[in-house]
C-alpha cells in the first residue's frame, strides 16, 4: 500500500488507493480534479462584474480566484457547478447553464 497519499491522484491504480478513500493527510484536495462531478456550469459575465466579490467567500470549493483585489474566471478543476455564487451575485454576473 502506498505510505505517501499526497502523491495519490486521479490517475492512481485502484490497488494504491487507501480503503474507503481515507486521507491521512491534510491539504489533499488540491491533488483531486473534482470539477469532473460538475452537472451546471457557471459562466463569468465579466462586462457586468462589479468586482463586489460576494461570490467568493461563498463558494464551498474556494473555486473563485482573487488576484489584486479582483476575481478572475472558475477554477473549473474544482468547481462543482452548485451555483451559490450564481445567488449570491447582486449584479447577475454569473449565469448557470446545464453541462460541463
């Protein structure tokens, strides 16, 4: 059984994974690709963005990257398409569409 999970990725055999895919480590999920799960897309209407950042805080997988006080696109590796930040947003500047 492999003893270093953090190198444990979406490409790992089944046979390295631990049982009931347990982490025994912290700060893992940065390895894992779970935007794949997606079913709803949100889209960034940029020209409509006010720069509030409301959607930030919000989203549960920290998908919504903030440079210079500014949010930038998905992280789509990571988002799951919940679309919280879709609600949250006072000027409609994310729109869910259906798919991936």
């Amino acid at each position: 059984m492999r003893t270093d999970v953090n190198k444990i990725n979406e490409t790992t055999p089944h046979q390295e994974l631990t049982e009931g895919l347990m982490m025994f480590a912290a700060a893992t999920s940065k390895g894992f690709k779970t935007g794949e799960w997606r079913t709803n897309t949100p889209v960034f209407l940029e020209e409509k963005c006010k720069q509030c950042l409301l959607c930030a805080p919000v989203c549960p997988d920290c998908s919504i990257p903030v440079k210079d006080s500014k949010r930038a696109d998905f992280d789509f590796d990571h988002c799951k398409g919940c679309g919280i930040c879709a609600k949250v947003c006072p000027f409609g500047a994310i729109e869910m569409k259906e798919g991936r």
